[in-house]
C-alpha cells in the first residue's frame, strides 16, 4: 500500500487515520497526517502513524492526499501543496463547500481530483461517505472507494448534490444524537439512571437504523409493525407529531442547507 497523507489533523483527519488503522486497510506507518500544533497528534504517533507539520513534505511521496482542513483554510493551504502534488496523485477533498473547479484554479499541478463527504463515525468503521469525482476513471474510483468503505458505507453522488450530503450525512450526525440526548432525558424522567437510558436509548436507535439497511424497508412501514390500535406507541409518535416532530427536523436540516450557500 502506498503512502496516504491526511492533510488536516483535526477531528476529521483524525477520524480517518484511526479508521483506517482500525479497519487495517493499511499499516500505520503507510499514514502521515498533519497539524500546525503537532504535539495534539502524539496519540497516533504513538500508534506508528507519521505525524508532523510540514504539509509539503507529507504530500510528496504520498499516492492518495486527503484534504481535510477547515473550509477558511483551504486556499492557503492548496497553493502552499500546490507545487509538491503531481499528476501520478489522487487528491481527495472533504472541505465543504469547496466544489472541485474551485480547487483546479488554485493549484498549478495536475493531480486527480475527487470529493467525499464522510462523518466522524468512520473512527469506528461506520460513516456514510458520499464521493463524487467526474474527472477520475474506473480504477482511480474503485480505488477511494475501497478506502472509505473501509470507514463504513460509501455511495456515489453527483457533485451538486455535495451539499446536501454535508447536511444529510455529516450534520445529521449530530442531529440524530441529539434526538438520542432527548430520549435519554425522557428515560431519567420515567425513572431510569442516565446510565441504563442511554444504553437503551443509543441501542433502540442502531436497532431501528439496522432495521432499515438489512431490510430495505421505508420507515413507515416498521413503524406499522410496532402501532397497535389505541397503543402505547402510536400514543407517543402523535404526541410528537402534534409538537412539531417531523416538521422540525426538516426544517432544520433545509434551514442548515441553505446556510451552505
């Protein structure tokens, strides 16, 4: 396997380079990931992952880049990598809002260009990575591809629809722990310590998401499945209902796209 260099060490690069080594998809010292402030990168060099600060020197021999800085970042940081990439490179960005035009007109090189948008449960093996890269042929694809399922589950999209990826996939992360936090709030209200209610909660949520990838199922129709006529269940769903459940996340997550543009 070939060098990967992470260029971005913070939540982001560092899910993926502890992904990656968890998966073993490849060995650590087959990694270098860098920060401005090294010494927040001493737990995976103690793992065997190359760290440093040098962006320059970590991009030179590596065959896949992953740009995973802060959007403000991304200008000064591609032209300073700028002249070190080269055309035998894949980079692979997963800065928001950066479309790949945008990253050709600030580098001089010619390297291939794809995008992904991951979340930070690939640490434990379980994003949903969208990826999309016109410019990259079959083998250059495969190839990312099997990086990022490695990290959990990955799917192609067109790059218009990157945006709506970062709010669905990456934001809805955070969207569906705090749905969890709420649950877990309840259950100390009926009489759980905070302990057992978020174990149930967290678990009664991975089963329902199971539910759904195994059996290709619309939610509704599980929901069928646990609503018995003038039932606890359906009780609670239009208590929600009436207090704005669905309308609510919908409107947050079409409010947080449109602060994208």
């Amino acid at each position: 396997m070939n060098s990967i260099a992470i260029i971005g060490g913070g939540n982001l690069g560092q899910a993926i380079a502890e992904g990656l080594l968890n998966s073993k998809f490849c060995k650590a010292s087959d990694i270098i990931i860098t920060r401005r402030n090294v010494s927040r990168l001493d737990h995976l060099k103690k793992k065997g992952i190359g760290t440093g600060s040098d962006n320059k020197a970590a991009v030179k021999n590596a065959k896949i880049v992953l740009l995973c800085v802060k959007p403000f970042q991304a200008k000064d940081v591609l032209k300073e990598i700028s002249k070190t990439l080269h055309s035998n490179q894949t980079l692979v960005s997963a800065v928001s809002t950066v479309n790949i035009e945008d990253i050709r007109e600030l580098i001089s090189s010619k390297p291939v260009l794809m995008r992904v948008m991951p979340n930070t449960a690939m640490a434990i093996g379980q994003s949903m990575t969208c990826i999309c890269g016109a410019e990259s042929n079959a083998k250059q694809k495969k190839e990312i591809e099997n990086l990022f399922n490695a990290l959990g589950k990955t799917i192609f999209i067109d790059e218009k629809l990157m945006d709506a990826a970062t709010v669905l996939g990456a934001c809805g992360t955070a969207f569906a722990l705090r749905y969890i936090r709420a649950n877990v709030q309840a259950g100390i209200e009926i009489g759980f310590d905070a302990a057992t209610a978020r174990l149930i909660a967290a678990q009664t949520v991975k089963g329902a998401a199971d539910l759904l990838l195994h059996n290709g199922t619309h939610p509704e129709e599980e929901i069928d499945k646990v609503t018995t006529p003038k039932g606890v269940t359906i009780t609670g769903l239009n208590q929600m209902e009436h207090h704005g459940l669905s309308s609510s996340v919908i409107k947050g997550i079409t409010e947080a796209f449109k602060k994208m543009g």
